[in-house]
C-alpha cells in the first residue's frame, strides 16, 4: 500500500510539473474566475444604488459558469467582472451582465497573465501593472465588439436575458469563450444567443461567432465613441471583408489606440452612429453571424503611432479571418 501511495504521488508531481511547464508554453488563454468562500450582503453602494455585492471570499480558476441570479455589475464575485481572452499579443474580457460589453486589456508582455489580473482588487487593473493595464473605457457605449440590436436610433446591447451560461477553453494555438444568453429579449420577442470568442496565437483579434435561435432583422456591433480620434472604413480589404477602423489618444491613459472591426461586404447593412458608439448594423444569414475585432495599443509589441500604422498591422493580420 506504502508503495501504491508514493507511485501515485509521483504520478500526480509528474501531470503537475508537466501541466505547468505546458502552461508556460502557451500563447493564448482563456479565463474565467469566481469568488468562493464568501457571501451575498444586499448594501447600498456610494452612488446610492442597492443591489448584492459578493463580500469576502478568495478567486478561484472554473472553466464554466451559470451566472448566478443576484449578480450585476460591481458584484465583485466573478473575476475582473466576466470572461477573459488573450494572445500574445493583446487581452479582452466581457462584461457577464447586463451591459455585456467587451473592454480591452493592454499587453506589455507576450505572457498569459489572465489568471494574475484582478485577484489583488477590483482597481488594480486600472492602474499600470508591469504586464499592462485595462485601456478602454467603454461606458454605456459598444465598447469594443460587443453584440447589439439597431432600433432605428441607437444600439441596444444583450441587456435583458433569462439566463447566462459561459464556458472557457485555452489552448496552445487558440482559445475560445463561449457564452449562451437564453431568452434575450429584444425587438418585440425573445431570441437564444450562442456565441463564441476565440483568439489565435500571434493575432490581435477575437473571431465572434453568433447562432440565433429566431430571426432577427439584423446584428449591430460597433466601437465606442471618443473625442480626438479618426475614423476610417477600408472597403474589401480583403476579398468579401471590409473594416472599420478608429485611430487616436483613446485610451485611459491619454495614449494612442487602434480598435478594428471586419465584417463581411454583403452583410453590411448600414454605418451609422449613435450619442456613444460607431455602428455597424448587419444582416445575419441562416441566423448566423461571424465577424473580427481587434486593437492594438501603443505600448504593446506593436508601437503604433499612427493610422497609418494601425492599418499596416491589421494587413498583416489579414490571414487569421477565416
């Protein structure tokens, strides 16, 4: 039995030191953090707002989650407040509520730093870390990717759902978020949303793919609206793909960013803007929908300064759309 025991423990030693040293080799990950040990208080926050608020409690790595019903924004009980993707190259991470935006973290390292970002408070990725830090404000705003509806007027993002279930998966090469929204209502009815997010190693952007359940008459995305920046929109930058580009010192720390989001030409249905964000409204076919974003920032490994630049990258990136 003496035996048994100590083969296993060296067995188990060996899948750890192996599992980690794969870990190091990676070049993308996907990550998604909850809070256990902890509870739900109802408090009224500074603002005057009262909802729940997760309060003690450590951060702990899951690869799915059914979002719990007490959960909104500021919660405080799941990791840097939703899913999280990265490259080499560049981070993302949504918002798992009910703003469901997509908010950009900025890289200064080509590590997987993910399961690091966050666990020391909520403010700490706001503030400059050796790895990078939180670029984007994206406010009431589309952020950067994020799924909307166009009503004529304005773009109305996944708000009201009956039920949010996420997934993660990371991998070497590529990683994926995966996240079903039941009942999103919308239009007047009630639709199911799957979707996926998924990051390649060496690339800047996040492929999002999104299945409906009914029709809709169109998918909005865009990027959210700021002062001082350009915008540009390349037709067929590459066979059947258009873009949309903004360039400028957008960024929480008055630096230069490039955001990006490529669509399919005939899917295109309108770009148009609202008081906070650069739309584009599309036309999904068979109630699918795939498009790209992507960004780079000034400080990451790209070093773009100017539009010129940012496009020069993104010509280069061409290859990851699939």
């Amino acid at each position: 039995m003496k035996n048994l025991i100590l083969s296993f423990l060296l067995l188990l030693a060996i899948s750890v030191h192996v599992n980690s040293q794969n870990s190091k080799n990676f070049n993308t990950q996907a990550y998604l953090g909850i809070k256990e040990g902890g509870e739900w208080t109802w408090v009224t926050k500074s603002s005057g707002k009262q909802q729940y608020e997760y309060q003690g409690g450590k951060f702990k790595a899951v690869t799915e989650l059914t979002v719990d019903e007490k959960h909104t924004d500021h919660s405080f009980d799941i990791q840097f407040e939703g899913p999280g993707w990265e490259s080499d190259k560049i981070g993302y991470r949504l918002y798992l509520d009910w703003r469901n935006a997509i908010d950009i973290f900025g890289k200064k390292t080509n590590k997987m730093v993910l399961h690091h970002v966050g666990l020391d408070g909520f403010d700490s990725y706001h503030e400059m870390q050796d790895w990078g830090v939180d670029v984007l404000k994206v406010g009431d705003a589309l952020g950067i990717g994020s799924i909307a509806f166009w009503d004529g007027k304005k773009a109305i993002r996944v708000e009201k759902t009956d039920n949010i279930f996420c997934a993660v998966k990371s991998g070497k090469k590529s990683s994926e978020v995966k996240i079903n929204y039941q009942g999103w209502e919308i239009d007047n009815k009630k639709t199911d949303l799957t979707t996926t997010l998924k990051i390649e190693a060496g690339s800047y952007l996040t492929q999002y793919s999104i299945d409906l359940t009914n029709e809709l008459s169109n998918l909005a995305t865009g990027i959210v609206k700021l002062p001082d920046t350009e915008i540009k929109i390349i037709n067929e930058i590459k066979p059947g793909w258009s873009c949309m580009i903004t360039f400028g010192r957008q960024t929480l720390q008055n630096d230069n960013l490039g955001m990006c989001i490529f669509y399919k030409t005939n899917q295109l249905l309108k770009q148009t803007e609202d008081p906070n964000s650069h739309v584009l409204v599309l036309k999904p076919k068979n109630n699918k929908l795939t498009y790209y974003f992507g960004a780079a920032w000034e400080q990451d490994a790209s070093g773009i300064k100017t539009m010129d630049d940012f496009v020069v990258l993104l010509q280069s990136q061409i290859k990851y759309l699939k």
